[in-house]
C-alpha cells in the first residue's frame, strides 16, 4: 500500500496539436507554477509525441524537469493507449497532482486515468488554489455557471482537467535549465483498438479565433450559416453556432460554442439569432467585445452584449458585412 506522503510534485500532461505542442500546456504551466510555490512541490511535464519534438519550450516556461516519450505509436491520439503509458509512468513517478488540459482529448484521456487510479476526476476547472490543509482545491462552475464548486480529492494522485484559455500563457524564465529525460513507451498498442484511418469532418478551430460570428435558432436552414460566414470572412474571423443547431444537424460540434462545446475568448463575438441561453453564454461571456442580433428585444443575450441590434438577421447582417468590407476596402486604398 503506498502512503499519501510518498506522492510527491505537480505534473502536468501537455498533449501535441499536429506537429507542435499544444498551447494549453503553456497555462497549465502557468498555473502550476502558482501551485508549485504554494505548496512547495516541483513542477514537471510528461509529453507523448509521434514526432520529434523539440520540448525545451516547456523547461523555458517553468517546467523543472521535463518528460518525452517519443514513438510512433503515440502519432494518432489513441486513449487507451495514451492512457495505459501514462498510468504506468504515474505508478512509477507518483505524483500528488496532475493537470491535464480539458481539449478533446484531454476530456476523454482523463477519465480513462482517474479510473486505472482508482483517484477523483475534477473536470473542466477554472481556477485552482492550495488549500490550508495542502491539498488542491479544486474549482469548477456547476448547475450552467449558477455556482461554483469547491471540490478536493481525498486521496492521491489528485486529477483536475483545466478549460482551455482560461489562464495565460506562461513567459519564458530567465536562467532557466533544461531538464529533458527521453523514456520508452511502457506499451505500443492497445490490443482491443487499431486506428484505420483519420477522417476529419471539420478542420476549424475556433478557439484561437480572434473573431466569432455565431448563428442560433434564429437560422431556418443550414443554407443561411454562408450569411455568417461571409461577415466572419471579412472581418478575419470564424463561424461558430450554438447547441441548437449542432442538434438539428446544420452544423459540426467542433464550431459549438457553449458549455458543452468550444469556450471561446475573442476580441469580438457576434451572436446572430442566439437567445442567450445560459450554457450558451458560459462559452463565450468573456469576449472583450459582445455584439448581438436578435429580433426579441427581451432576448437574454443583450443583457451581456455591448452592442444590440433589434431586427431580423436576415437583413442586419448583410448590412453589417457590406459596412465592415465597405471600411476594409477604404483602409486598403
């Protein structure tokens, strides 16, 4: 049996995006610096990548010792296969914390871990603080941001998975060494699983877009999101939807915006045809810039716009599209 003192040190998973390390890493590190002064613990990586990657950015940022293990089998984001490497690597290493960031797979490794670890999952965090007793509170919104929840973990390792964008991006640490220890896989397959083929139905990510123009119920036909798309266009933007039409099929999840989708932090977010739902505006209410079209002048959404259009999408947003290239065609000359 291994005692709660022999778990030591905060680590965090950081997971590759295509052929570079994804930036979720870089805020867990963030935070986990916070984390590891407070509660007097190091702070460590474990990276799994199908490539050859250079990880010194993750030293460069805070990570006292970093953590590779480099095969091709990790070159598809298999879970169980992530999962069984990481497991064992935490049996060996036992940290008392890990981070892992909520992105795709971090939602689906996560769970998989906790499990095999037989140790609490807190998901989708927002903020995280050493409690007076050491351990890590945990915080997440509940009951569609109404709440938040104080959750700690009674055993060890403690999980968490952190909501991308959340924190800042760690800066680059004066001085800093570079620790990077290359280890083997601890399996290479996952024998009841084999990846036949990657087929992408969306290549879009809207999490970086520095410009949302979202649609909602007030879309009658998937026809209609190219009025969106076409205002996203010319403001240098991408086009996200709400829960409403994922589900009457006129969308792809991976442009969902809300609770149960993408969080998104743009400059500017255009909501056009969105009530305001309060799972919807979990996703997005931390735009700089909220700008909304709606025809119900009660619509939710205008109380947290700073802009409002009361009107039909319909002939609003081919009007604003014709003003923003109208202003972009005069800056160009």
């Amino acid at each position: 049996m291994i005692c709660e003192n022999e778990y030591k040190g905060i680590l965090i998973i950081a997971e590759m995006e295509g052929d570079h390390i994804h930036r979720v890493a870089f805020e867990l590190l963030y935070k986990g610096r916070q984390l590891a002064e407070a509660a007097g613990e190091s702070l460590s990586c474990l990276l799994l990548t199908g490539c050859e990657t250079d990880a010194s950015e993750l030293c460069l940022k805070g990570a006292e010792q970093v953590y590779v293990m480099e095969d091709a089998c990790f070159a598809q984001p298999e879970e169980r296969l992530f999962a069984e490497n990481i497991v064992s690597f935490i049996r060996e290493r036992r940290p008392a914390t890990i981070l892992i960031g909520a992105t795709h797979l971090g939602r689906s490794l996560a769970p998989r871990m906790a499990a095999a670890l037989e140790t609490g999952l807190t998901a989708d965090c927002t903020e995280l603080k050493i409690a007076d007793d050491g351990a890590l509170e945990q915080i997440r919104p509940a009951f569609s941001d109404n709440i938040l929840a104080h959750i700690k973990t009674m055993n060890r390792p403690q999980m968490a998975t952190v909501r991308y964008k959340e924190f800042q991006e760690a800066t680059l640490c004066g001085g800093a060494e570079i620790r990077i220890e290359k280890i083997q896989p601890y399996v290479k397959e996952h024998k009841g699983v084999k990846i036949e083929e990657i087929i992408s139905t969306c290549d879009v990510d809207i999490t970086d877009a520095e410009v949302v123009v979202a649609g909602g119920r007030g879309i009658r036909k998937e026809e209609d999101l190219q009025l969106l798309q076409e205002l996203a266009d010319v403001l240098g933007g991408k086009l996200g939807v709400s829960r409403a039409l994922v589900d009457a099929g006129m969308a792809a999840s991976s442009i969902q915006v809300g609770y149960s989708g993408n969080r998104v932090k743009p400059k500017v977010y255009i909501a056009c045809g969105i009530s305001g739902a309060p799972q919807h505006i979990a996703g997005m209410k931390d735009a700089d810039l909220i700008i909304a079209v709606n025809n119900d002048p009660s619509a939710p959404i205008f109380n947290i716009s700073d802009y409002g259009f009361v009107g039909d999408l319909y002939e609003i947003v081919p009007k604003l599209t014709e003003a923003f290239a109208a202003k972009a065609d005069r800056k160009d000359r």
